[in-house]
C-alpha cells in the first residue's frame, strides 16, 4: 500500500515549460495510492495536453469554472481536497494566490480549500529574483504554504540558474511530509488543544477579551491531525477552526467553560497544549442589562480565575505530558523559566508578542523552547504551522525519552 493511500489530491499545474513534469509528478502520486483530480490552466494546456493527465490521474482534467459537471467545481475540488500540489507555479499564480484572485479554476480551488497547500515555482532565474516574486513567496510560506524549491539548473532557452522546478520524487516526497507529518508519528494518540482568547463578559454586549487570534494553537491541532492524532480542539474561535477528519472542535468562550472542557477532556489525552490565552481574571457580577452610558463610568470588580495550566499539573496522568505557552513583553527566557516551573508543565513555548511579525494575530512566529530538564531551543521566525511541527516534535520528544527513561518502549 502506498503512502498516500486514499488521499485526494489535487493537482493543480500552470503553463510554464516544466508542465511536463507534472505528469511525471502525477503518476508518482497515482503509484503512491493517491486519488488525484488534476487542473490545468489554460497557459498549461499550451504546454501539456488534457489527454495525458485524463490518462494518468484518477479523474478527469478540469480546466475552467464553466464548462465541468459539476455546478460549482471550485468548492467541490477545495473542500474535498487533502492536498492541493501546485506543479509548476507560475509567477502569475504566486501574485493571484498571495492576493486572494480568483480568475480561473485553480486559483478559485485554492481559495476554496482549508487543506494544505504544496506551492512548486518554476520560472527564469530573472523572474524568480524579482522581488516582488520573492515577497509573494515569503507571504505564502508565512501563511503556511509549503514552497518546494525551485532548484538551479537547466532552464528553457539553455540558460542555466535558480528557477528549475524541484525534482519529481522531491515533490511527491513534499506531499507525504505534508500529509503524513513525516510519518504518522502521533497515530493511536490524543491531542488535546486549546486555542484563542477568552472573554469574560461584563453584560450582555461586552466582554473583557485579549487579541489572542487561534492561529496557533489551530496551526497545532491541524499539523496534529495530519501526523495521525486523534485532536480536541478547545477553542474560543471554532468558526476559524481547521476542519480536518480527525480534529473535533469544542466551542468555549470564557474561561470557566475552558477550564471545565479541559478538566473533562485532559484525563484521555496524551498531549495537552495549552495554546489558549486565557484570562487571569474575570468581573464578578455581570449585569444582567446593557449597562447604559448614562449610568457614568461603571466599577467593575474582578475575580481570578482558575490557572487551568496549574491545574493540568497538578492532576496530569502518568505519561501525559503537558506544554504551556507565555506570551511575554519583555524578559523572555526568564518569564518563561518561572512559568515552566511554577505550573508543572513539560514544556514551555515562548514567544515574544512586542517583536515584529510574532504572536498575536500574525501568521509568523518566533519561539524559545524550554522544557522541564533544562532542554532549550530557539525556532526563528517563521510560519505557524512550521511553529506547530517543531512543538509537537519537542514535545514527542520529550514522551519519547520520558518511556525510554522508564524502560518503556515508545
Ligand atoms: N493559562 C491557563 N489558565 C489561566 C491563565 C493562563 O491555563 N487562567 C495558561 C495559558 O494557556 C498558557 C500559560 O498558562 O499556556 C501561560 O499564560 P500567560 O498568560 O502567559 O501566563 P500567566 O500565568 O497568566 O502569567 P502572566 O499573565 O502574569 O504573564
């Protein structure tokens, strides 16, 4: 059995010279057990004809938003999709894709989709240099798409330089890593993730809220899910939630509501990450009305709430390990080494929320890693979801050497 085994893959390939690899890259796919719905632009079928890839793949070639079967092809291919592998991207697709276009099928495909995205460029040397082209690289790969290559060599024309499209067996191997994790290392395991900020209302239109925006802590339950793990996923933002087989999302908005989740979900869980920016503190008394401007400025008396991180330390079953994040302004690897101590957390994932293109809403990140036996490492800033892959490999890491400790096999 193949290691894409009943994964639906789109393959969406533009018109560029290596069009013709593509089909290389589509029986690659179709040998690995993947079922792949191919779509060509209308610049590809200059280049590759729909006979080969109707041939080859497991579907029809698609071509354009109008003339298919299916009334709304976009949607069908986006959501249905576990993968779509762009193979070559043009730099027109790069522009379309980074600003949100959506011309032609492909480019709708891609907008349509929650799923991972493999993005291959393949152009000349001059155009893949231009800055432009290189921003709309860097802002897909901090959204999270995964760029593979390109490669130097052997260009059109006889030219030689950077712009060659990756190698075949490269990008299929890109597409297993993506949707495998690189193997389902979290298969027969339990996630538990909480993500988003709470809010604690004050009546009923207001709240006290932070601007914690989920991106994270759904980047982890997504990555979680696509290396096998069965996934809880607590969140405060569920409409922002992946939707993946595998992943359940479990509404919350305050931090009681978090608090009682977790406490019913953590003792099933394996790993708890505790992505959540959650209130320290809530009003005591919320009005039952709106309160009214009139009324003048109100006083409103706060309460701690529970530290639902503590508390997981606190109770942890044996071989659970638990993560916390801080989210810190200033004194990082300090504020973070008190934190790691004080909750009884295996690891602590810090960021930095006052440096620029981390934390808070952003799609990139930078973090220090710090676990409980004096373990450190620093992931330089870049996407969520590459964030999410090094924490969760941290933290198998750690359950790893934990059962290795104990004389149990992992
Ligand atoms: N956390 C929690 N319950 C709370 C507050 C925080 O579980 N009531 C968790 C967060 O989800 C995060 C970690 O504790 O994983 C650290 O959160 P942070 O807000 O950075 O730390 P605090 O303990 O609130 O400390 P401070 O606000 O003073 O920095």
């Amino acid at each position: 059995m193949g290691n894409l085994q009943g994964r639906r893959i789109v393959l969406g390939v533009t018109g560029g010279i290596a069009a013709y690899k593509a089909i290389d890259v589509c029986r690659r796919l179709v040998d690995a057990g993947a079922h792949v719905a191919p779509i060509l632009t209308k610049g590809a079928l200059r280049f590759v004809g729909a006979a080969t890839f109707d041939a080859l793949a497991s579907e029809r070639v698609q071509t354009s938003l109008w003339d298919e079967e299916h009334p709304i092809p976009h949607t069908r291919l986006g959501q249905g999709a576990d993968a779509i592998v762009v193979c070559p991207a043009t730099a027109r697709l790069l522009a379309d894709y980074r600003s949100g276009r959506s011309g032609d099928l492909l480019t709708a495909t891609l907008l349509a989709t929650r799923a991972p995205v493999i993005v291959c460029p393949a152009m000349h040397t001059e155009m893949w240099e231009q800055p432009a082209v290189q921003e709309n690289v860097q802002v897909l790969a901090a959204r999270g798409v995964e760029i593979v290559g390109p490669d130097e060599g052997r260009l059109a024309g006889g030219d030689i330089g950077a712009g060659r499209l990756a190698e075949p067996e490269v990008i299929v191997a890109a597409v297993e890593r993506v949707l495998t994790g690189g193997g389902h290392d979290l298969e027969g395991r339990t996630v538990l993730v909480t993500a988003g900020g709470t809010r604690e209302p004050i009546c009923p239109v207001r709240y006290l809220g932070n601007r914690s925006s989920g991106k994270q802590g759904h980047a982890l339950a997504a990555e979680a899910a696509a290396r096998g793990a069965k996934v809880l996923c607590v969140s405060t933002v569920p409409e922002r939630a992946p939707r993946a087989p595998g992943i359940e999302v479990i509404a919350v908005e305050t931090a009681a509501e978090m608090a009682t989740a977790v406490g019913q979900l953590a003792p099933g869980a394996d790993y708890v990450f505790m992505a959540a920016a959650v209130a320290d503190f809530r009003p005591v008394d919320v009005a039952g009305q709106k309160i009214k401007k009139a009324d003048g400025p109100p006083e409103i008396r706060l309460e701690p709430t529970t530290d639902i991180l503590a508390e997981l330390g606190r109770t942890r079953t044996p071989g659970q390990v638990i993560v916390g994040f801080a989210a810190e302004t200033s004194d990082l690897r300090q504020n973070a080494a008190a934190k790691l101590a004080a909750k009884g957390a295996d690891l602590i994932v810090a960021n930095d929320v006052s440096a620029p293109d981390t934390g808070f809403e952003h799609d990139t990140n930078a973090v220090l890693l710090l676990d409980a036996e004096g373990g450190e490492a620093m992931v330089p800033l870049t996407g969520k979801r590459q964030i999410a892959r090094a924490v969760l490999d941290a933290a198998i890491d750690i359950r790893h050497r934990r059962r290795a400790g104990n004389g149990v096999d992992s």
